[in-house]
C-alpha cells in the first residue's frame, strides 16, 4: 500500500449553468500502486480546457462523460515515480489524461514522454500540446489556408487561437483575430503577428469585420460560437470554410445552446462548415508534434501560460476559463518541478 497522500477532486453533481466549488469534492486518498503495464505519475502541471464543460454533462458526446464520484478528467504533465512497464523509467516526464490530482496510475501505453528541456513543461499542455495539435490539424485538414486568403480566429489569444493565428500567418494568410480587451488584442497583433484584431467586448464586432474584411472572410476558425459565429457568417466569401472547434461562449448557458441562425450563407455562398475533434488525429499527432516544435524552435510560433498555483484553486480556476480572465493558456501548478 502506497503511503503517498493523494488528493483528489471528484465529481460529485452535474453543473447548471456556471460550474461551481458545490459540484465536486475535494478528498484526500492513498495514491495507487501501478500493476503490470502502468506506472504512478506525480502530477505536476495542469490543463484547464473549455471541453472540461461538456465532459460533466450526462448527453451523447465525443467522449463519455465523467461519472458522479469520480476524478474530475484532465489533461496533466508529470514524472513518473514508479513504473511496471520496461516502456517507462523512474523520473521520465510524461503527458497524459492524469485527472485533478496529485498522483496518477495510469497504463504506460497512455503517456506520451517529453523532453523537458525542450521546452518550459506548461508548454507541453498548450501550444505544443493538445490545444497547439488542434489549430494544426483543425487549421490545416479542414480550413485549408491558402496563401492571400484572410483567416478569422475567435478567442484568438486563447490557447488554441494563439496557434491558429500563427500557422495562419506561417501559411501566408491575412489574419484577423477576435478577442476580449485592448490588452489581449495587442498581444494577438504585437506579438503573435495578426493583421488586425477586434476588441468584441469594447466594438461593434460586425462593423469591424465589415471594415477588415471587404472582400469577406476565406476562412473562420470558431472557438466560441454564439453571436459572433452568426455574425461571421453573414460576412463569408464563396466557398468560404467554417471550422468549428468549440463554442465557449454557449457551455454554461442554463437554456438551451445558440446554434447558428445564418446558416443559409452557407448555401449562398457556397461554404462548408465542419466540426471536429483532435482525437480523431491521434495516428497523426507525431506529424503535428514535429511542426509545432519545429515552428517553436525556429521563433515562429509564441506561446503565453497563466499559471495558477495549488490543486485546491481548481473550481475558481476553471470559473476563469468560462469568463474570459486567463491571458493564455490556463495552467494550475500542482507541485514543484
């Protein structure tokens, strides 16, 4: 029996609208043993993703929901600090679905061994983790940039926006970024090298667009859905591609989700409009991997964490996910490197 203290947060009651502190408990138990094949991870890092929403409901999805009384599901990174599988040794730092806790047996066959000197280790849950392969191959498989077309990113100083901006520009794109406040548009312009970014809580997001986007928008890239998603597509070109990976701003709606009420400029214009889940591309993820780091490396692809520290800020910490006050991407820092 293991003496290591593990706490834990388990879900404990489907959220109504926002989630709250009330629908999970926060225990402390023995951290597992691993049995043939797995290895014990001490968590270290985090990842705080908008899809952490949806996995608490009881609806039909792309993955099971969490069941009531158990870990709270999240992508984490970490060292292993026992292994029984010859795949793994002691002190290897490792990627994974780890959940909201200190420690994680998990099998082998499901962490992904990084090279921590590479990179700094949040980096590894955000642009050259899951949120970067999801603007690589939602970017490249579906939107399809071509070069001098204009690309329009939502959320676009998010994690998953920050990259999407980038590649946009790295394939030659004219690139129009969507974000919440003068700070967070400066950023997507100075430094991740948008054209131009507007400012949806402070302007009139469809004038903007109109003055930015004469000749309409090639390209969307939807992380929020709702509002700004109809507005879009009122202004798309012929043969335009929507790919929508997320919609933020409708996951703790108390009635029913917005869904989209333009969508006949679809037809008009000849458009497609496609969802899709980065899971889908697990055979590919080495091919992503090796761009993103490959851009990282060469200076063209930036990243930005915001990194709150202790497991037991979690709840909070995913309330400020939904409402748009992290700066990059939501980190919490389990334990010292």
């Amino acid at each position: 029996m293991s003496t290591l203290e593990n706490r834990q947060f388990k879900l404990t009651s489907r959220p109504v609208g926002m989630v709250k502190r009330s629908d999970f408990e926060f225990v402390t138990t023995p951290a597992g043993e691993p049995g043939p094949g797995e290895a014990l991870v001490r968590v270290l890092y985090l990842s705080l993703d908008p899809a952490m929403r949806g996995w608490m409901n009881a609806g039909r999805s792309y993955i099971a929901p969490v069941g009531l009384g158990e870990v709270m599901r999240a992508g984490g990174i970490g060292r292993v600090v026992a292994s029984n599988d010859p795949a793994l040794g002691v002190g290897d730092t490792v990627v994974g679905m780890t959940g909201v806790q200190d420690y994680a047996v998990l099998k082998a066959k499901d962490l992904t061994r990084v090279d921590p000197r590479l990179a700094p280790l949040p980096r590894f849950l955000g642009a050259l983790g899951m949120p970067g392969l999801t603007a690589y191959f939602g970017l490249l498989d579906i939107g399809q940039p071509k070069e001098g077309e204009t690309l329009v990113v939502s959320a676009a100083a998010g994690a998953v926006g920050a990259v999407t901006v980038q590649i946009g520009k790295i394939k030659g794109c004219r690139v129009l970024g969507i974000a919440g406040g003068p700070d967070k548009c400066r950023y997507v312009v100075e430094e991740l090298g948008a054209d131009a970014a507007i400012d949806y809580k402070n302007e009139d997001v469809r004038a903007a667009l109109a003055r930015h986007c004469p000749k309409g928008i090639d390209i969307y890239f939807d992380n929020v859905g709702g509002e700004i998603l109809d507005i879009v597509l009122l202004m798309l070109a012929r043969r335009a591609r929507v790919v929508i990976c997320g919609a933020i701003s409708q996951y703790n709606n108390i009635e029913s989700m917005q869904g989209p009420r333009n969508y006949m400029s679809l037809l008009i214009n000849h458009a497609l409009m496609e969802g899709f889940v980065v899971f889908d591309y697990a055979a590919r993820y080495p091919e992503g991997m090796r761009a993103l780091a490959g851009w990282a490396l060469s200076g063209k692809l930036k990243a930005r964490e915001h990194i709150v520290e202790g497991l037991e800020t979690f709840p909070d910490t995913l309330q400020k996910l939904y409402r748009g006050e992290n700066f990059g991407k939501l980190v919490i820092q389990v334990a010292d490197e």
